[in-house]
C-alpha cells in the first residue's frame, strides 16, 4: 500500500500489446469514409485504370496499345503511388490524432497504459490496414502486365520472364516503402500538432507544390540541401521501368546529382525515424 491508501500499480510496459493494436486497428476500421478512401485509392485506382485501357484496347487495337503496356505501368505505379503517399498521410494522421480530437486521449492515460505503448501502437495498426491494400492494388497491376502485355510490336524489347518478374518486385517494394515513408510523416506530424486536418494539408501542399518546386531544377551551392528532400531520395531509389515516367518536360528531379546508395539510405531512414521520435516524443510530454 502507499502512503495514500492506494494499492501501487506496476509500471506498464513500453510495447503495445496485441490487445493494444487490435483496438486501434478496430478504431481505423470503424471510420467508414477513411476506409472507403484508403480502398478506392489503393485498389480503386490500379481497376479502373486498366478497365478502360482494356475495353479502349477491345474496341480499337489498331490505336490503342494492350493494357499491360510497359508504359502503362510505369504510368500506373507512378499514379498510384502519388495518390498513395496523399493516403498514406491521411492514415497516419488519423491514427496519430484521431483520439486526440474525440477526446479520447485522457481516457486511455489515466488506464496506466505507457505513453508510448500508446504511440507504438499506431504503427503496426494503421500498416495492418495501408499495406495489405496497397499489395492487392499493386498485385492487380503487376497481374495485368504479366499477361495482357502483348501483342508485342516488331522489334519490340520483350523481357524474359524473370526479368519481369525480378522488375515487378522491385518496383513493388518500392511503392510500399513510399507509402510507409508517408505514413510515418501523417503520423508524427499529426501527433504533434495534435490535429488531424492541418498535418494533411500541409503534407499534400508539400508532395504537389513545394517538392517539385525544390526538386525539378539543380540550385547552385544547395545541391546537398536538395538531396535532403524525400521525393529526391524516393525518385533516386525508383526502379529503372518507373523513373522515366516522374522525369517532367523541364527534367524532373533525377536532373540532381544522384546520390550513393547509403547516402538515399540515410535519408529516408532519417525522415522515418526523425518523424517517428517526434511523434513519440509528444505523445510521452503530452499533458492529458
């Protein structure tokens, strides 16, 4: 007993439990909007796409290439995985601050649950939902190239099919760690601004306007600051059959020195882990 009369309670530990995680990822699923989102824009995009260029394909072939197209991967991939860094940020942000902005968050602290029990947590519970979706959309592409990928032009490069197969998986890697990069930043920026809406705006105005701002044009003295930015480090790392099509008409970002491996390594292990630890550590000072 303490001085005060009140049995001493065991200090929680720091890793969330399953019981933990599955309450959060239960607590994702329950929001019906962020759900159908996450859907129609993992598996939505990659269906539809390939839908119409199929039956454009059907009715006029002698204009419309197949649907499996190399072209019409690269395309895809690149699509996909613009919309998917946007979605990912909205996950991540509505697992960082969802309990925050319903009030929640005094309720799960005075259970005795550790702080960052309860930031871990959201980790593995908004992955559990973004990256399974995001393997079935990118399954269906990589499906369609694999078989509606002729018939071929004369001339045309055929690859073998391991070397097909070896380029899908890498591309496929890839896009999921581009979806993980943005998810870890939704979230660690959402956990410290304790606010959903305004972390989102900011990153998407970052993605579409501030990145290719940046990143499209070589600044003189300040090439090591540009290769600081995320989308450089993702478009350095993009697999061969991807980086033509994020090459814009004035020369995209890959008109920037290219970086060694573990120099792009360094960077996108320190935009995740820097948003990681920033998230966490809010979330331990946080006054509830």
């Amino acid at each position: 007993m303490t001085p005060y009369g009140l049995v001493a309670v065991r200090r929680a530990s720091w890793l969330p439990s399953p019981a933990l995680i599955g309450a959060k990822v239960l607590d994702l699923r329950k929001r019906n909007v962020l759900m159908a989102v996450t859907v129609t824009f993992t598996v939505g995009v990659p269906v539809i796409f390939y839908g119409i260029r199929e039956v454009t394909h059907l009715a006029d072939p002698a204009h419309y290439g197949p649907a499996g197209a190399t072209s019409a991967f690269a395309t895809v991939v690149t699509l996909m995985a613009e919309f998917g860094f946007i979605l990912a940020v909205l996950l991540g942000a509505s697992a960082g601050a969802d309990d925050l902005t319903d009030g929640m968050f005094r309720q799960l602290v005075i259970t005795g649950r550790s702080r960052l029990a309860l930031f871990l947590a959201r980790i593995p519970a908004g992955l559990s939902i973004l990256l399974p979706l995001a393997a079935v959309g990118y399954t269906v592409t990589a499906l369609v190239t694999g078989f509606l990928n002729g018939p071929h032009a004369p001339g045309e490069f055929i690859p073998s099919t391991g070397a097909l197969v070896a380029a899908l998986t890498e591309a496929g890697l890839w896009f999921e760690l581009y979806l993980f990069v943005g998810f870890t930043i939704g979230l660690g920026l959402a956990v410290l601004m304790g606010q959903r809406t305004v972390p989102v705006v900011l990153l998407i105005v970052w993605e579409i306007i501030l990145t290719p701002a940046l990143a499209d044009h070589v600044i003189p003295h300040l090439v090591n600051v540009q290769r600081l930015i995320i989308g450089v480090a993702m478009d350095h790392l993009k697999p061969a059959p991807l980086a033509a099509a994020s090459v814009g008409p004035t020369g995209g970002r890959l008109l920037i020195p290219p970086m060694p491996t573990w120099a792009i390594a360094a960077v996108i292990a320190g935009w995740i882990l820097g948003w990681l630890a920033v998230g966490a550590w809010k979330m331990v000072t946080r006054d509830a």
